[in-house]
C-alpha cells in the first residue's frame, strides 16, 4: 500500500513522543513492504514567499515532505489565528501532493502547523484517513485541555469564550517574557494584542466576556487585530468537528481522549481505542532495582510547564539533605521564548543542588540504557498526558513509574502495583512517594517485578494494516493521475 503519514514535526530535528510514534509506524510498515511518506511542519521564524515553504528531506530511507510553518500571513491569508487550523495554502500543497503520490490511504499522527485543510483535500479526492489523537490539538487551540490555573478543561463551551479567555492568558505570558526580554521575543504574540487590553481581559467576568464573543462574530468590536482572532477562535470548534467527522477512523489510545473527542461531537461510531506499540528492540528489562545507595530518580520528556518537571525538582529539594536520592533530567527546551518561559526558571530553581544533574537530550535508540540507569521515572505532567510513550518504555526496561493520577497515566501506572501515583500539582504526596522508595526498596523491587511489557510497534501496526485494509475496501478513490 502507499501511504502518507502526517505529524507536527519530525526527526531530527525534534524527537519527542508524538515524532517517534510515527517513525516506528513509518518504519514497520516500511520493513512489511509498504511505500511510506511522511509529511510534516517545520517552526521558522525566517520572512519566507509561499513558493519557499515546501521542502523535501529523507530521514533513515523515510522519503519527507515538510511545511515551513511560521504564525505570520500567508496564501493570502492574513488571520493566524485561523491559519493554526485552516491552511488554505498547505491545503493546495497537500492536495497536488496527493495527486502525485496516490496513496492508498492517509494517516494523521497529528496536523498541527499543517491545520485540518489536509482532511478536505482527502474528501476532495476521496482518500481514505486515519486519525490517532496523540493530544486534543482537534479541540483544545493550546492542545492540552488545561486552563491558565492548571485545572482540565472539558473542552470549549457554546461561544469558546473559555478559548478566548485561555488564548489572551497565553499571549499575555509571552508579552511578559517579550518586556522581560528587552523586547526581542521573537514570538508572534508579543506584539499581538495591546497589553493594557489583556491586563484588563483577564479580570473581565465570563458573562461580559461571552458578550465580547458575540459583538465580535457580529464585527461589532473596533479593534481589528482583535476582532478576528476571536472570531477565528470562536469559528474553531465547529470547524474541527465537521473536519473530524469527515476521517474514516479516528484512534483514542487512551479512555480518556476516547470520552473527550466523542464529547466534544466526534461521533461515537468513528472513535476506537487503540494504545500505542513501542519499539521492544532497544529495552533490555532489569527488574533489579535499589541495589545502590542512592535511589536513582528519572525524568525523560520536553521541558516544558506541562510535563511538570519543576515540581519534581522542588519536591527533590524539599526532601531531607541526607536522604538518599538523585535526579537525572534528560529533556531539552526549544531556544527562544520556549527557553525563557520555563527552561530557564527551571535551572534557576536547581541552582547548585549537588543531587540535581541536567542531562540534556539523547537518541532514543539510547532509551533503554537510560532507563536501566535508574531505580523509577517520575512523570509528573499537570495534563492528562494520553499515556505517555516513556511510561510504555519504563515499564518494558522493568522502571517502576511515580505519575499523576490523572486519567491516560493512572490508566498504565497502578498505584502500588507497577507504580505509584500522587494528586496532580501535590509537590508534598510526591515528595512522600519519593522518600517511601528511598527508605523502602522492598517495596521498590516489588513494584518492578510487576510492571509488564506493552504492545510491540509490530502488534500496533498490525492492527493499523487491518483499519487501512478496512477503510480502503469501503473507499472508491477520486485521484487520477
């Protein structure tokens, strides 16, 4: 079969969960005799024309199609805001590249920076879609269904003023970064919305603010920069709902996203949950942990605000100073805004603690030997996470997992079974989970000689073949060439 596989970004210049996930399904289908493509975006901050947005790589034989995505005008186009979720210029890309490639299917592993216009080039050309729902991109504009105090949205009300009021929070953050700066953030909300108008929107009530919302779809508000995005917010949803409605199958590979995208009007009969497979090769299981004196604590993933790595490190530090413990931080930020906006508060938090090493990134071909360095990974996200490819990958390498108890991770990680689990943001019941294994390593050794291998990469793709096969004999193509 020939398929085209999409995602937000792509090895190697980016290699978190969601960018792995597709190279081991692009790989696997590749090595059962499949012709692969994946495409995928690219953030650039560089003034490009249209005609300099595409460009075309290979990435360990995998042919890639990339989208220089910038949050700027384009394909005559002037809302970004709209731009974030329908593209009419990666729309025509995608659409002529379905022409020339003629797949037999496509499948998104996630479309942010590219937007939903390549869901209506598949219509167009009656390609069958998979979708896998890594995070709630399709409703969520910030991805995470979180709000600026950390509490779970559950997805946006009949106006998406909570959307509105989330957005003016974000941007709001990065003009404050931008001052702090000396003005060279170079990010496309710090000039975005006048600050007086934010520092006045946050303390607007909901009920005036849902009137705001209606006066601007009503083009009733002066300011235009403002108007439109709000409009383009409150448009979103039930765009992405008819987009997501037109996919053939989309995948949970958790309960949770399996009950959030049917709530929010993806129709039941198109949702199915399929957990991810990881790649078995590179994980040795040693289940024989606590050996040393120290206990050997991990952190693996992005460093950002939502995968809570600062409140491991204050509950590290909250700990006695002769208790035996040490973390490890291997994640990496992104340079610029991402950077000063927590990165850098995140070292200035660490500060000279002796048992507190920053390790930077690695391959994840090296994953198995991080993990069998370490006695258990703490996954301390303040959003539901959609079970992490790491917990998969800890539990595998025989790393009993310290997670939040919010549902995706507490639907992995069993609470004094393979792991333990403390309140979301509870700096105090983290702190205790880890001093209970520093003191405890019978409970330690117990709590990884239960954790259990996951689904291969070769099961999950398996299943994959059987949707593809499915959807393709329901399916008579448009494309000719």
């Amino acid at each position: 079969m020939k398929i085209i596989l999409t995602v937000h970004q792509f090895l190697p210049d980016y290699y978190a969960g969601t960018e792995i996930i597709t190279l081991n399904i692009a790989k696997e289908l590749m090595r059962r005799g499949h012709d692969v493509t994946v495409v995928t975006g690219f953030p650039t901050s560089e003034p490009l024309p249209d005609s300099e947005r595409f460009d075309s790589y290979s990435y360990e034989g995998i042919p890639v199609e990339r989208f220089l995505h910038s949050h700027a005008p384009m394909g005559g186009r002037n809302n970004v805001v709209e731009l974030s979720y329908n593209n009419p210029l990666f729309g025509r890309f995608f659409h002529k590249l379905l022409r020339e490639k003629q797949p037999d299917v496509v499948h998104f592993v996630h479309l942010a920076r590219l937007s939903a216009s390549a869901i209506e080039a598949c219509v167009q050309l009656k390609v069958p879609m998979v979708y896998t729902a890594t995070d709630f991109w399709m409703i969520c504009p910030l991805h995470q269904l979180r709000l600026p105090d950390n509490s779970m949205c559950a997805g946006p009300d009949a106006l998406s003023a909570n959307c509105v009021r989330h957005y003016m929070d974000f941007v709001g953050q990065i003009q404050s970064i931008h001052r702090s700066a000396g003005g060279d953030l170079n990010h496309p909300a710090a000039g975005a919305v006048p600050p007086e108008i934010l520092a006045r929107a946050s303390k607007i009530p909901d009920w005036l603010l849902r009137f705001l919302v209606r006066a601007a779809n009503r083009n009733l508000v002066p300011v235009r920069s403002i108007r439109n995005r709000v409009k383009a917010l409150s448009a979103r949803p039930q765009f992405m709902r008819r987009q997501m409605n037109k996919i053939n199958v989309v995948l949970a590979p958790s309960q949770i996203v399996q009950k959030i995208l049917i709530r929010n009007g993806v129709k039941a009969e198109r949702v199915r949950l399929l957990p991810y497979g990881i790649n078995l090769g590179p994980i040795p299981r040693r289940t024989d942990k606590g050996k040393q004196r120290q206990l050997r604590v991990g952190f693996i993933g992005s460093l950002y605000e939502h995968k809570g790595c600062h409140l491991l490190v204050e509950a590290v530090k909250a700990l006695d100073s002769e208790s035996a413990v040490e973390l490890k931080i291997y994640g990496r930020s992104d340079p610029g805004w991402a950077s000063a906006i927590y990165f850098d508060p995140l070292q200035e938090l660490i500060g000279d603690d002796p048992r507190i090493e920053l390790c930077g990134g690695f391959p994840n071909d090296r994953v198995g030997e991080v993990l069998s360095s370490l006695d258990v990974l703490v996954v301390p996200s303040i959003w539901y996470e959609n079970t992490p490819i790491v917990i998969y990958e800890a539990l595998t390498a025989g790393c009993p997992v310290i997670a939040t108890d919010l549902s995706g991770m507490s639907e992995i990680v069993h609470h004094e079974v393979n792991g333990l689990l403390f309140p979301v943001g509870d700096v105090a019941a983290l702190k205790n989970c880890l001093q209970r294994l520093a003191e405890d390593r019978i409970l330690l050794k117990r709590l990884a000689a239960h954790t259990q291998t996951p689904n291969s990469i070769a099961e999950h793709v398996s299943e994959l073949e059987n949707i593809y096969r499915e959807i393709t004999s329901e399916t008579v193509p448009l494309i000719t060439s």
